[in-house]
C-alpha cells in the first residue's frame, strides 16, 4: 500500500479552474480540491477532505457527486440529518449533469424530500441521498447487503458530508460491503483545530469508517 497523498490548499495547481453551481462560482482552493477528488473518483481511490466550517464543503459534495456521474458511477451521499440532506440536495438540483439523474432517498417513512414524487429505499439510482442510520438500520437485510455490493461492482462512489458525525464502526460494514466490491469513497469533515486549512488524503486501500 502506498502512503496517502496530501494536498493542501497552498499548493499550486496549474490545472485547477473555477467551477460553477447556479450563481456560486469557487474559490480556487475549491477548484484545487475538487480536482483531486475527481481524479480519485476516476481511479478508484478513496480519501478524506479536511477543510473548516464555512469553506464550502457542500459545494464540495455537489462537485463530487457531479463528477461520479461524468464518469458513469452512480453516487451514494450520505448525511448525519435529514437538514443536511435537504441542504445538499437543493445544490445538487442546480447541477445540469444531475438534473435528468435518477434519483433515490434513504429517508424516514414520514420525512420527505423535495416537491416531486420520492423513489425511496433502493441503490439502484445514479443518486442517492441517505441518513446514516437509514442504511445503518438495514444492515441485517440480506437484500439491502446484496444491494451493497452490486452498487459497489457498478464502481459506485460514496460521498459522507460530515464524516466526524458517523457512526463509525456500523457505517464501516456499509463502506467494506461497497469498496470489496469495487466501489470508493469520498468524506468531508472539519480538520482538528491545530491542522491546516484544507486538504484532502487520498489512499488507494478500501475505505473505513473512524472517529478522531
């Protein structure tokens, strides 16, 4: 296994132009980042974002979940809350490339999302926008772990907002069930105070679920 890549939003990117999403145009920084998740996507890999409150993580998790779908994997976006699911599906409705996706939520029975009819409980989407403890509550149904792996074998790519919120060890069964099967996954969480500004650790090993 090799090392894990840094990347830090200090260092210089010749590549990295601006992205759009309706009126937001990114910062640079954003541009750099999204970059590196893209081509960890492209290959497989799976990594981390660390990056502070406030510095467009969401716009983040959008990009990714567009750049999945230019590479024909469908995406899984997992939540700790159903307000943050709402938040980041606003964004990504706003994405041209995911306008016409098909779309799929892991929600409460009484919870809903959107002003159109809801396709719930299924992987078999381009999009899909869970709870944590949505799939987590599903672990011991056969079904749902054969759905697993066969999103997993589609090179399905799992974008986690708010990592640190996860419930690690039951979110770790969802993430091995998908990486064994070929799949990858992308976590955005606020770095430790004393860490720097942004970055992102990209690692081709299966991914796993862990507190810090």
């Amino acid at each position: 296994m090799t090392a894990p890549h840094c990347l830090n939003d200090t260092q210089p990117s010749s590549s990295a132009t601006a992205r759009t999403m309706g009126e937001h145009t990114s910062e640079l920084y954003q541009a750099r980042i999204a970059n590196s998740v893209e081509g960890a996507i492209q290959t497989g890999r799976s990594g981390v974002v660390l990056a502070p409150t406030g510095s467009g993580k969401s716009f983040l998790v959008a990009f990714a979940s567009e750049d999945a779908l230019r590479h024909k994997k469908p995406v899984l976006i997992l939540h700790p809350d159903i307000s943050l699911l709402r938040q980041n599906y606003a964004q990504i409705r706003r994405l041209p490339a995911l306008e016409a996706a098909r779309t799929a939520f892991f929600v409460a029975k009484n919870e809903t999302v959107g002003d159109g009819p809801m396709l719930r409980d299924t992987l078999d989407a381009d999009v899909i926008a869970a709870i944590n403890m949505s799939l987590v509550n599903k672990l011991d149904d056969g079904h749902f772990l054969n759905a697993l792996e066969r999103f997993g074998k589609r090179g399905g790519v799992v974008v986690i907002d708010e990592g640190q919120k996860a419930a690690a060890d039951e979110l770790a069964r969802v993430l091995s069930r998908i990486a064994l099967a070929g799949g990858s996954a992308a976590s955005s969480s606020p770095p430790h105070p004393s860490g720097p500004t942004a970055r992102i650790r990209l690692s081709p090993s299966a991914p796993t679920a862990s507190r810090t």
